[in-house]
C-alpha cells in the first residue's frame, strides 16, 4: 500500500471517527481498532496504518502520545502503585500470579477472597508480564501499551505488589521477580541468590523444591504460586505445554514467629474450587469439616528409624482430613542386613554389639507397626508400595552365604518361602505382611493404581527400563504420579515426591541435606500438594 494511500485512509474522517470510536467507547486498543476498521472496510491492515492512526489519535488528544517504541509495563500508573503499596501485616498471606493483559479467573478469585476473609489473611498477587508472542494479548498490543492505561484486572489491582518481601527471617517472597509464564523449570539457577531464606516465587506453574542445607540449619524450600489469571497462550508446542501446566492455586503463608513459618501449595480445579486441610472452598462459601480425602502418600517410613512426632502428626493428619487410603512406602529399613554394611568390618562389629543384626527381630518390628497402622485408621485402606528396602531381603538371600550370616535359621527359612514360589513376585517383606496383617495390601513393581488420575505405585528407585528413577523423569510422563524414595519434597507439574516420615539426621547421612518430613495429599476434587511438617507440627488452623 502506498504511501498517498495510506494518507487518504487515516485522513478519512468517516474512517478516523470509527477507529476514534473502537478506542474511546468501547476501549479498544488501537491496534484492535484498526484491525475492526480494515476488517469492516475491506482493507489490507499493516502496522504502518496502525501508525498512522495513534499519530493522528494522539494530536487529536484522543490517546496520549506516545513514540512507536514500546513503553515497559514497569512505567504504567498501574505497577507503580504496587511497587509502593505496603503490606500489612498479617499472620496469613495467600500469594499468588496476576499476569498482564489476561482474563481472571473471578470464580477462583471469588474463592480466595473468601478463604482469606475467613481465615484474616491478606492477598498479594505478583503483576507478571509476558513479553512472547505465544500469548495471544501480548502478541497484538505490545506495542500499544500506554502509560495510564489498564493493565491488570481492576479486581485484582488493589492487591497488586511488586517489591520483595520479607515475611520473617527465613521467609521471603520475590514479588519483583519475572520469570516468563513459558519457563519450563521456574526455579531453575534460583537458589543461589534467595540466600538462607525459603522462597515464594509468583508465577503461574506450580513447583516446589526442597534444597540442601546444612546440619543445624532451617529447612529451605522454594516454591512457585500458580495464578489467579486464565491461560494465555497460542497453539504454539509451548504455549500447549505452558496451557497445560498451568495452575489455578496460590501459597499460604502462615507466619507463627519471627523464625518459624509454615507454607501450603494450594490449587484449586477449573471452576476455581479448592480444599485446604478441612476446609472447603466452593462457589464463594467457606466450610470446615471437608469431605473425606482420597489419598495421602506417607514420606518414606523405615520403620525403626522414624522420626516419632512426623509420624504421629501423620497420622493425626490422616484422621483429620478423613483418608480413604494410606500409601506407604519403604515400610522396613532391612538396617540389620544392608548391603552398604557389610563390606565394612567395623560397622559390622558395631551392630553386632549394639544388636543390630537380628532380621528376625527386625521384621517382627516391622508387622507389629504395620499392624497397629491399620487399627489407628480403621477406615483407611492402608497400601504397600512396593520399594527398594523391603527388596534387600532379596539381595541378601541371593548374594549371601548362610553360613557366614549371624541370621543363618532366618536366612533358610526366606531361602524355602522363595524357592517356594508362594511370595508370587511380590517380595518377602510383602507376603509376610499380607499373612500377619490381610487387610494390608500390597503390591508388585509392575503393578499399577490410580486415585484421580494419579499413578500411585511408583515408589521411585525405578524409571524407564529398570533406570533410577526421580520426578525429573516422571514430569515427562502421559499421567500425573505421586512417589517417594528420595526422601525429598518435590513437585514439577504434575509429578510430586513425598519426603520421609524418618529422622532428618541418621548416622549415614553427613553434611549437606535436602531431607525433611513431608506427605502428599489428594483432594476430593483431584489436587495434589504437600504438607510439610516442621517440630511435630503442619499448621496453625
């Protein structure tokens, strides 16, 4: 199109007093407008006709003026007002991801509005941005964006903050940070410099990680939010990827002292419900006393090294939020037979004095826990995943001589029920558990059950073709899954791992520790999140 023409189309009062119209009343961004012009009239749009119309717009003193250059969503009226607002002080906060120019949920804001109402806690929603042409607002107005103009959902702006914030000594919360809606791994290279504080950081996928520390030293997580905003992106591989990963959901941070904290990954389904603990989130009203819950993934076990007070809030938990299963994983230690010993004389020598070698006893333990489990919860179904340690009684029957073993009787009586055939591939550990305790049930490594969708027994120490495996390669799976083994709280996406219901701190685990006692939870409307529990405790409310 030329020039002369472009001039004759602009100068058109007719054509001028549309777009005039497509901005003033019904709010249009120019582009938008001229778009809506080209489409009625016939005419091929360009962004040089786009041009043309915010120049004259703008000496009309229709629009500001403002160069073709774009103007950083840091400038408008908007997110300055945030980057100074200043946040009350409460005991609770709910922290979550407002993203620019996309739609909010309201039902799901709706929610937590009321979640916060209820519980007195204040909501501090990140202004994100997104500057990629996967999303569809960004790709038609990024050169649009004018100082003054609104950005965010007027709902949400009056809890927009964008300066990092210091909710006690060890928790802090990087409003200020932008990470892109598409970033793959949010929390990748962040360690380094949120320093000794665990870290809340706002963006629209929910992941978590528990990094090392060292002994003596507050646990650290870093965790992302989820949104408040819908997805918005195109059919792009990975604005299909960041579609799905999207989470509708925020963290609660619940403050208990300048040192001590306790925060929650909260997601909420596609109407925008969700359950917290007992409590229940549904179109606006708040109740206590939820439904019962699905499921919930005990951290490893190893019965004999369990730390008492994880434990028991555990099963305080289960009772609370009414659990119809119970998974459990790495029920035994097998301590008195591990391989890692063995080699080693002195270590030998010490378990021997402190009597530490009898497998019989050790396995006695092992069915009188299980046991009183199953009678604590009498109306949960308790589930053995099957798991590396129990599996170390198969080890030791194959790579041992009996007659060097200080369980020679216990060794031949294993040896006669495998050779028997009657453990059917399901391990030693698990058909005795299933003779002492039948309302158990157990598993093999090739077994498979799903609770809303997420696959259930994957202990772990397995992946793809017998590799090791770890959440990092279950993210990249068709279903979603819950496992363990790690001993370590992960979530990316829709993978999760539990920690361990153990002492943080046992003899063979030396300096640097990711560790910590934690349990996955599924909700009657099919999330999952972790419950962290810290000194025998997981919340305030």
């Amino acid at each position: 199109m030329s020039k002369q023409k472009f001039k004759q189309i602009t100068k058109d009062e007719v054509n001028f007093n549309m777009v005039k119209d497509y901005v003033e009343v019904q709010g249009h961004s120019i582009t938008e407008a001229v778009k809506r012009l080209c489409s009625y009239k016939g005419i091929e749009y360009s962004d040089n006709l786009r041009r043309r119309f915010s120049e004259r717009l703008a000496k009309k003193g229709v629009t500001e003026k403002t160069s073709d250059k774009y103007v950083p969503l840091e400038l408008s009226d908007e997110y300055q007002i945030a980057v100074k607002r200043t946040v009350p002080k409460s005991k609770y906060y709910l922290i979550s991801s407002c993203q620019a120019e996309s739609e909010l949920h309201k039902d799901f804001f709706d929610n937590m509005r009321a979640f916060s109402e209820y519980i007195g806690a204040e909501i501090l929603l990140q202004p994100s941005r997104y500057r990629n042409p996967s999303s569809l607002e960004a790709n038609r107005r990024i050169k649009e964006k004018e100082k003054g103009r609104t950005i965010w959902a007027k709902e949400a702006q009056p809890y927009l903050y964008a300066s990092d914030l210091k909710l006690n000594n060890f928790l802090s919360v990087l409003m200020a940070l932008k990470i892109q809606p598409t970033a793959k791994l949010p929390l990748s290279s962040t360690n380094g410099f949120t320093g000794d504080s665990s870290a809340i950081i706002p963006h629209c996928k929910q992941h978590l990680e528990s990094m090392p520390v060292l002994p003596d030293t507050p646990h650290k997580l870093l965790l992302t939010t989820g949104s408040v905003t819908k997805p918005n992106f195109t059919d792009t591989k990975i604005g299909y990827e960041s579609a799905w990963a999207h989470e509708y959901g925020f963290v609660l941070a619940e403050i208990v002292d300048d040192e001590k904290y306790f925060v929650h990954q909260v997601s909420a389904d596609k109407d925008g419900n969700f359950y917290f603990l007992d409590y229940k989130v549904f179109n606006g009203v708040v109740s206590k006393g939820a439904e019962p819950y699905p499921a919930i993934v005990f951290g490893d076990l190893h019965f004999g090294e369990t730390c008492e007070i994880a434990y028991q809030a555990s099963l305080e938990m289960s009772r609370r939020l009414k659990v119809e299963n119970v998974f459990t994983h790495d029920v035994g230690n097998l301590h008195s037979i591990s391989h890692h010993d063995l080699k080693s004389p002195t270590t030998m020598l010490k378990k021997e004095e402190e009597g530490l070698t009898d497998l019989q006893g050790e396995i006695e333990m092992i069915l009188d826990e299980m046991s009183r489990l199953s009678n604590y919860l009498p109306m949960s179904q308790i589930h053995v995943v099957e798991s590396n340690h129990p599996l170390w009684i198969e080890r030791w029957i194959d790579s041992n001589d009996w007659r060097k073993s200080p369980n020679k009787r216990m060794y031949l009586e294993l040896a006669v029920l495998v050779a028997s055939g009657k453990t059917k591939g399901k391990g030693v550990l698990n058909y005795l558990i299933e003779q002492e305790v039948p309302s158990v049930k157990t598993y093999t490594e090739d077994d498979s059950l799903r609770v809303k969708g997420f696959e259930m027994l994957l202990h772990g120490h397995r992946g793809n073709a017998s590799s090791r495996g770890s959440v990092n390669q279950f993210k990249g799976l068709s279903f979603k899954s819950i496992s363990a083994h790690s001993h370590v709280p992960r979530k990316i996406n829709g993978s999760l791992s539990a920690g361990t219901l153990t002492k943080l701190k046992p003899d063979y685990v030396k300096g640097l520790s990711a560790w910590m006692n934690s349990n996955v939870v599924i909700t009657p409307n099919g999330r999952a999140s972790h419950i962290h529990i810290l000194g025998g405790s997981y919340t305030t409310l």
